[in-house]
C-alpha cells in the first residue's frame, strides 16, 4: 500500500506536465490504477479486521472515503480529455 499510495503525487505531476491529451490520458491511467490499488488495500485492511483501534478504524474510512473521492476527480479529468479527443 505504500508504493501505490506514494506513487500517486508523482505520476500526478507527471500528468501535469503532459505532452499531449494522449499523453495525458496515458500518464493519468497510471494514475488511476494506483490510487485504485491504494483504495484495494485500505478495503482488505478493513475487511480482514486488521486495525482494532476505534480511533484508527475511524482514521482507516477517512483515508477509503479520501481515495475513493480521489480516484473518481482522476477518472472523471480522464473521461473529459477522453471525449474532447473523440470530438476533434
């Protein structure tokens, strides 16, 4: 869960600086499948009950909720590139 957690920021600025919209979506897609690995962790953490600590477990949804909200600006950002290409 670290590398993918950790590896978001980065390949985000990577989108940012994007050559084109295919580069674009191409970086973004990576993106996407790291905080969506991220989000893939958080839920096993939860659901084999790892944390026991109310306060954690309060903690561990906020972070699901954060990544889930992430992951959806990502695919939404993609999409939109998406069709402006498909419209030119």
């Amino acid at each position: 869960m670290i590398r993918s957690s950790t590896s978001v920021a980065p390949n985000y600025r990577a989108v940012c600086r994007a050559k084109s919209d295919k580069d674009f979506i191409s970086k973004m897609g990576t993106v996407i499948e790291e905080a969506d690995e991220t989000q893939f962790w958080l839920e096993m953490i939860e659901e084999l009950d790892l944390i026991k600590d109310l306060n954690e477990k309060k903690e561990l949804k906020f972070l699901h909720k954060e990544a889930n909200e992430l992951t959806s600006i990502f695919v939404a950002s993609s999409k939109t590139i998406k069709k402006r290409l498909n419209n030119l």
